[in-house]
C-alpha cells in the first residue's frame, strides 16, 4: 500500500511540473547593431545580403528627387541600419533632413542633421543645411554656432559675410567687429567689409573714421586707401584733418592729378585760399590742356580783388577753350569788378564794363550754362541804370565810335586791362 502511494505521487508531481512549464515564455535576446529603432517607428533589420552602401544612399537620393519623402525616410533608415552612416553620412542624412522638413516633421529634421554631423562634423554640406535649417527654425544661436563652424572649416568671404550679416541683424556689433576684421585680413582690397566696419564701430559709439586711418597709417604707400580715408574726412565736412591726410599723401603722390585738384577743392572749401592758390599753379604744370585749373585760379585772384591777375588766367582759360565755364568765369571778372570799383553813383566807364559783362554772360547762355540765366535777368530788370545811356554817352568828350573802359576814363585805372570795347550809343 505505501509503495503504491509512493507510486501515485510520483506520477501527480510529473503531471503537475509539466502543466506548469507549459505556460512558460522563454526569451532568447540577440545583440543585433544594424536595428534603427525609435519609440513611434518599427524596428528596422539589415537584411541579409543587403546592396553595398553606395547603391542604398542612391536609393534615398533616387525617393528624393521623386518626391517621395515618406520613401526617403524608409530608405534612410534602411541604409542607416546597414551602418552606411559611417561613410555615406552626408548623403543620407542631409536628404533624411530635407524629406522631414517637407514633411513638417522640424524636430525629426534637426535631429537628423545633428546625427549626420556626428559623424561627419566638417562635412560642409551638412553644415550648410544646418545654417539654413536654424535659419528657418528662427534658432539664432544654432544659425550662429553653425556659421563660425563653417568659417573655421572654409573661410571664404562668402562665409564671412553671411556670419557679418547675421551679427548685424542681431545688433551683436563687437562681434561683427571680429568677424570683419577677419574678413579684411584675407580680403583687405574689398571696400565692403571696412564700410561695414565703419558702421559698427559708429554703432557701438566709436569713431567710424578710426578704421579708415588705421588702414591708411598701415599702408601709407597705398595711394587708394588713404584717398578713402581723405574722402570720407571731406564728405563729413572734415576739412582740417583731410587736408592733413592729403598734404601727407603729397610727399608719396607729387604728381596726382587727382589728389591735387581734391586739395585745391578742399582748401577753398575751408577757407584755405593760399593753399589752394599754390595747388592750382602746380596742377597747371601738371596738366596744361585742363582750363578748369585756369579758371579756378582765377577765381581766387577775383577774391583777393587782384582783377588784373585774374583776367590773366580767366584770358588763357578762354582762348584755351571757350565753353560755357569759362565765359561765364570771364563775365564774373567784369562784374566783380565793378562792384570792387564802383560807388554807388555809376560812371560811364563802370557802366561800360556792365555792358561787356552783360554780353559775355549772354555768350555763356548760348553755351549751355545756367548760371547765367540769373544775371542775364537782373541786367534786363536794371538796364537804365547799369548800362550806358546817351545821356552818359553825351558827356564825352572823345568822339570815338568804339571806346575801351580806359579811354572813357583815363585815370581809372581799375580797368585798365579790360580790352574789350563798348558802342556808342548816338
């Protein structure tokens, strides 16, 4: 009995342990590194005698260029899977990137630039889809990360100005500064980056000009640099510190056209009337076809009431060449004249010098030149009492039909150069 008890119990445990195993799941685990898994998509294997890397990042490029970004994103993570990111990350992920931005998935796009640049950090093309993606996203602080990224890798001036730009619209100004000065070392001829310079150093409260000195004091042998320099000084009516530019740029430059004719300009603009008087003279052994400089000097011979001087070059500025500047220039002599000589009561003589201004500033009229205009009016307004009438003409004792200024009145000798003649008037 104890054995057949013994028996059955046996038998009751064996049934028991197999009804319990029966029930059991057993999991084997597989270290498997070409899986792509993410917690919203289905895990992706390589398959076994999959195409080689080249032919699967063509497949992504292929579904790209198709519109077909939902097969971009499938063969990405197919090729992604076979560890084709190791070498043809670039490809892949720079057109995963892209598939995700149309599909409005921007999260998925950054992490996928982010990843490719994991592994291939210095691959220019992944960096510029960065720029342009954080661009996008409004991530001006990825924008700008990328960007001096790029700058180290290709420091083009091309790079350069973008990461300019991007400092300027963010008003980052002491770092537009390093950038610009980076960018003029490499492009120190290229007027654009030192313009931007000047402008942020404006913007941070610094003066402008210190960038244009600063350049022109480091090569004082360029003639362009230090001419810039004196311009930008003379547009901001800084006249006493662009002569000082100029007359240092004379000791290299002697014989510019250019830099002397600007001299003479700005030195008449400050009041300088010698200089600019000994400037003229040394552009008229420069140039001896150029009656401007002529004319010019004769201009400033009229402010010093020197007529007599002035009518010597105001003459060989005419004869040069009778344009409408140097007849009007000629016109102004007489005129000038007369107010500098005349009281209040006219004389024939001064009336006289009227009458030959008055026609010389008709002559300049028919050449085109405005300026004229004016005086031509205020003589025809004034006529009877600023041009000779036959009662002037009837106190003359000399029955001459044509008579010069001195030989109405010989002892005015305030026109004793003027040689042209007036009619009289019977």
């Amino acid at each position: 009995m104890q054995l057949y008890l013994k028996i059955l119990f046996l038998l009751l445990s064996i049934l028991l342990f197999s009804c319990t195993t029966s029930n059991v799941v057993v999991i084997e685990t597989e270290t498997n590194t070409n899986v792509v898994d993410s917690q919203d998509e289905e895990i992706i294997e390589c398959e076994e005698g999959a195409p080689p890397c080249d032919v699967l990042s063509s497949w992504v490029y292929d579904a790209y260029i198709s519109n077909e970004f939902d097969e971009v994103v499938n063969e990405a993570r197919h090729a992604i899977a076979c560890n084709c990111a190791v070498t043809h990350a670039d490809q892949i992920y720079a057109f995963l990137a892209r598939a995700y931005v149309e599909l409005d998935e921007d999260n998925k796009a950054t992490q996928s630039i982010e990843k490719g640049l994991s592994y291939s950090s210095e691959n220019l093309e992944l960096i510029e889809l960065a720029i342009w993606n954080s661009k996008r996203l409004n991530n001006t602080d990825d924008e700008i990360s990328y960007l001096e990224l790029l700058i180290t890798i290709n420091g083009s001036v091309k790079n350069y100005e973008k990461l300019s730009e991007v400092y300027r619209r963010e008003k980052k100004y002491n770092d537009q500064i390093r950038i610009l000065k980076e960018w003029l070392k490499i492009d120190p001829d290229n007027n654009k980056p030192n313009e931007e310079l000047k402008l942020a150093f404006k913007n941070t409260g610094r003066d402008e000009f210190e960038i244009d000195k600063d350049r022109c004091n480091k090569n004082p042998e360029n003639f362009d640099y230090c001419f810039t320099y004196a311009e930008n000084l003379i547009n901001s009516k800084r006249f006493d510190e662009a002569l000082s530019v100029m007359n240092n740029m004379k000791k290299r430059h002697s014989k510019s056209e250019k830099l002397l004719s600007t001299i003479g300009e700005v030195s008449i603009s400050n009041y300088e009337i010698d200089n600019a008087l000994e400037t003229y003279k040394q552009l008229i052994k420069l140039n001896t076809d150029e009656p401007m400089y002529l004319i010019e000097i004769s201009k400033i011979y009229q402010d010093k009431e020197k007529f007599g001087q002035a009518h010597k070059f105001a003459k060989k500025a005419l004869r040069m060449n009778a344009t409408g500047q140097s007849i009007y220039n000629f016109a102004e002599l007489l005129k000038n004249t007369v107010e500098s000589c005349s009281d209040d009561n006219l004389k024939l003589e001064d009336k006289a010098v009227y009458e030959i201004a008055y026609k010389y500033y008709r002559q300049a009229f028919k050449k085109g030149n405005k300026e004229s205009k004016n005086m031509i009016s205020w003589f025809k307004e004034n006529k009877n009492s600023v041009l000779p009438t036959l009662e002037d003409w009837f106190l003359i004792d000399n029955d001459n039909n044509e008579l010069t200024p001195i030989e109405i009145n010989p002892n005015n000798s305030c026109y004793s150069w003027v040689e042209q003649s007036v009619e009289r008037i019977n």
